[in-house]
C-alpha cells in the first residue's frame, strides 16, 4: 500500500476492524517513511450474479431494482430502510457463491422474508409477482397462507 502522503510503497497496518455491517474492513496505516498516519478501508468484491428471467433471457443482478421492488410492497409500512437493506444482505449472502439464480427463485426469497417481516407488504408483493387479477385471488391466496 502507497502512503498518501509521500507516496513511499511500504506502510504497516496499525489497527484493523470490520465494519458494522461486516462488508469492509477498516485499516489504520502508517507509512515507515514519513510516519504520517491514514485509514483505508478494503470491501469484499462478488462476482457478477447472472439472473435468469422467464423465457431463457438473462441479466445482471441489479441490487436496486430489487430494492424498489422491496420499497413498493412497504410503501406506507412502518419498516426502516435498515430493516430492507438487513434482508436485502441476507439474501445477497445466501446467494454469494453462485453464478446464476432465477428471478422465480430470488421472488421466493423475498417472499419468505418479507412474511417474516410485514404480512401486508408479504401480500403486496405476493400480488405483483403472482398476477392477482381480482379480489378472489387474494382470498384464495391469504387462505393457502395461514397467518399467526
């Protein structure tokens, strides 16, 4: 690692912590050459999800629409943005090691998790990736689903 200041390539890492979130790791350097003392911080670098959607098409995984996706079925529920952005991560972890998943399998992921979470934004969702067309089938479906 270059020192920022003098730009010497020999520092020595002082301190090293994990973030609150556990996704970078905090460093505090000191270059051997100057002293001057800095932070840097290394994150975990994923390699690209390919999600398969219907009809065979493929796509990047894209963190932020599934995030709107999430943000819909909330809207107007009393849930923190840190709540979504938790399960968002859990999810992420759970799929970390491969290199495909299909969009059926990441719906039903979140699904499972927003149930957990908020029964009626459960069932927001449920209703735009399931097609409801009318009243009957959040009857039926809200009967299939026994709710505590």
């Amino acid at each position: 690692m270059y020192c920022i200041n003098c730009w010497h390539d020999n520092t020595r890492v002082t301190d090293s912590r994990t973030s609150e979130d556990w996704k970078a790791i905090r460093r505090r350097r000191e270059c051997e050459n100057c002293h001057n003392r800095f932070t840097t911080f290394e994150k975990i670098e994923t390699a690209d999800l390919i999600v398969e959607k219907s009809g065979n098409r493929k796509q990047r995984y894209d963190k932020d629409k599934l995030e709107d996706s999430i943000l819909k079925a909330v809207n107007k529920r009393n849930i923190s943005i840190n709540s979504i952005n938790d399960l968002i991560r859990k999810m992420e972890f759970k799929w970390w090691n491969r290199n495909e998943i299909t969009s059926k399998e990441i719906w039903k992921d979140v699904l499972d998790a927003l149930y957990s979470l908020d029964e009626v934004a459960y069932i927001r969702y449920a209703s735009v990736h399931l097609n409801f067309e009318n009243a009957s089938d959040f009857i039926e479906f809200i009967n299939k689903k026994k709710f505590n």
